[in-house]
C-alpha cells in the first residue's frame, strides 16, 4: 500500500535535527509491517537520557538515524497485525519491547520480532513501557558480560536511574551484594531497590566503601570512571554504559573492562518478563505524561538527574 493510501496516525515527529523544541505532534501515515515485523498499537512509551542526543544528530552516522525521526525506543502495546513470517507474535498478543530505531512516540509502531516479548503479566502497560531499554542495558551488562555470580559483590553508579534502578534488582535477584550509589536525594530509594549499601556520592567517596569489588556498573563516565578502576580486584571488570574502559587502567589493575551496547532481544525480555512477574524486580515509574507532552518529557531527559522512567502515556489502558 502506498504511504498516502494508509490510514493516518499520531506521530511526535523531528524533520530537523536540533533541540527538543524541534519535535511536532502531526497527523501521518501509519506504517505496515514487513514480512518479520508485526505492527503494535501503542499504550505507552518512555523517555530515555539517549533521546536528545538521537534528536541532536550525533548518532545519525554511528548508528544510521535518519531524518524524520520518530523517538520513542521503549514501548508496550498490543499487537495489531503481523507479517506472514512470525511464529511468536500473535494478533491481540499484549507485548513489550525495544524497537531499535524509535518509532515508539506514536499511536502505531512496526516491531521486529526479535525485538518484542510478551508484556509481564503483572504490569500494567505505562509501567511495562518503563522496562525494555533500562533492563536490557542492566541484564546484558551483569549477566551477559559480567556473569555475575552469587556471593559476588557489584559497585552500581547511578543506581536510582533508568539503567541503575534494574541493575541494582538483577544484581540481588542473581545473589550479589550491591553497593550503589545515588546523590542525597535517591538513597532511600537504593534501599527500597534492594541495595546492600547505598552510598551518597556528594557526601562520600566510593573509594571508601567499596574496595575489591567484582564488577562497577558505570552509566556516569569522566571522573566515576576513572575513580572505579582501583576499586576493583584483580580478575575483576569494569563496565561503562558511556566510554570504552581505558586500557592502561585495566592493565595497571590487571582487571578487564567492556563498553556495553545494549540491542533488543526478545529472548532477554522474556526472562526479564519472568523475573518481573516472579516479585524479584519492578520498574520505578516517577511520571506518566501525555503524549502532547513529548517535548517537555524530552527537556527532562537531558537533566541526568532522575529517577526511574519517564513514561509517555498514547492511549488509555486496554480493558481486561
Ligand atoms: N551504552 C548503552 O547501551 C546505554 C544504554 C542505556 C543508557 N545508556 C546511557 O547511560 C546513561 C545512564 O542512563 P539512565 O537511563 O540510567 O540515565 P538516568 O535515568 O538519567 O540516570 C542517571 C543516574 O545517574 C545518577 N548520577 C548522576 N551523577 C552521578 C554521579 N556522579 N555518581 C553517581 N550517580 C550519578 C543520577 O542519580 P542522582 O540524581 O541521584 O544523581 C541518575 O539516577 C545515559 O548517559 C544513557 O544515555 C547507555
């Protein structure tokens, strides 16, 4: 079908690349999904720190964005049609996921399979959206990359943030101790997580807490990271969410280090979903804004001092 023979949709759309103001709420055509892809309708979508920078251009060369632009990499919706070569995803299915070029900030996004899970039963879909990127992040980092280990003890930055605040769950759901950090305001919250010792990191130095740790966590970078390294012991890993672990640092620490890139996997969000649905971990839900509202949700993501998600809410809550 021809885009102007397609029914119209909602979309928060970027046609330049700029600052949040650049996005507009228009009336466009909606997409058809290929062969591997199913089409969702859109219940919520959230607000990640990479949003604005997309918007800024700066991933238009690394990672092939191209104007217009559609935000919205985290979503959950129920499925509306599929193409002829899915065999997980149904018509009617309620599914969550992480479609890696956007499209979510919309009342219709086209999912490839790989990239969508059935939606954990016990959340409702504003709080579904909150999960996909932040535990794919968190769970690729620790369990893919670290395989960490029960018994073993884990160093989180950040851990009230998007990113963080699963880390910190996965982490105790996987038998470690967590020491995590978060500024004055975020440490009851690090408790609530789960957190064995939260640390305020604008009143003490991590470097005094924790010493021969096993892995660091590091969505912050600069100074965080370069600070991380002797905390770790020897066999031990650094991962940063934002840099490449110098390698002069992990050779004078004799400790290895990895850059972490998260991708969509549905086989991923499928053990996240279990997890979620067996009490070990939740998402932190901090606002839900309309969809009109995507500008000023886009103002917050480029602060870096949240908590949780930021969720965009596209239509009201399916019925039963
Ligand atoms: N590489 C990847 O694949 C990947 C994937 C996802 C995200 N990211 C990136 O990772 C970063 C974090 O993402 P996010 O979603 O977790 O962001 P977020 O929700 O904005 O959280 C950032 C957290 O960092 C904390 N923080 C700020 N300065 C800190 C410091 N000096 N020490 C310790 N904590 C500090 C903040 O807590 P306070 O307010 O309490 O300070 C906040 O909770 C972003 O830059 C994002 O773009 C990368």
């Amino acid at each position: 079908m021809r885009a102007d023979e397609r029914p119209k949709m909602r979309a928060v759309v970027a046609h330049d690349y700029g600052a949040p103001e650049v996005l507009k709420l228009e009336q466009v055509p909606r997409p058809e999904p290929n062969d591997d892809e199913a089409l969702v309708r859109v219940i919520a979508s959230s607000v990640n720190p990479a949003d604005p920078l997309t918007l800024s251009g700066k991933y238009a060369k690394e990672f092939g964005t191209h104007l217009p632009l559609i935000p919205g990499y985290d979503i959950a919706g129920v499925v509306e049609k599929t193409g002829t070569n899915l065999t997980r995803l149904k018509v009617g299915d309620a599914v969550y996921g992480y479609p890696t070029f956007g499209g979510g900030w919309a009342d219709y996004v086209t999912v490839k399979e790989w990239e969508a899970a059935k939606k954990p039963q016990s959340l409702n879909f504003v709080e579904a959206a909150a999960v996909p990127m932040g535990a794919l992040t968190a769970w690729q980092a620790l369990v893919d990359v670290a395989k960490l280990q029960p018994g073993q003890t884990i160093l989180i930055h950040g851990g009230s943030g998007g990113v963080g605040g699963f880390a910190v769950q996965i982490g105790k759901a996987r038998g470690a101790r967590v020491i995590a950090t978060a500024s004055t305001a975020n440490q009851e919250l690090l408790k609530q997580l789960g957190a064995d010792v939260a640390v305020d990191y604008t009143k003490t130095k991590f470097e005094d807490v924790a010493k021969d740790v096993d892995a660091v966590l590091d969505p912050v970078g600069k100074d965080t990271l370069a600070r991380s390294y002797g905390v770790v012991k020897k066999g031990g890993i650094v991962m940063s969410l934002v840099a490449r672990p110098d390698p002069a640092e992990l050779e004078k620490h004799g400790i290895r280090g990895a850059g972490i890139s998260v991708h969509a996997d549905a086989d991923d969000l499928t053990e996240i979903a279990q997890l979620i649905d067996a009490g070990k971990i939740k998402p932190i839900v901090t606002e839900v804004l309309p969809l009109t509202d995507a500008v000023k949700a886009q103002q917050q993501a480029a602060t870096h001092h949240t908590r949780g998600k930021v969720v965009l809410r596209v239509a009201d809550e399916p019925r039963g």
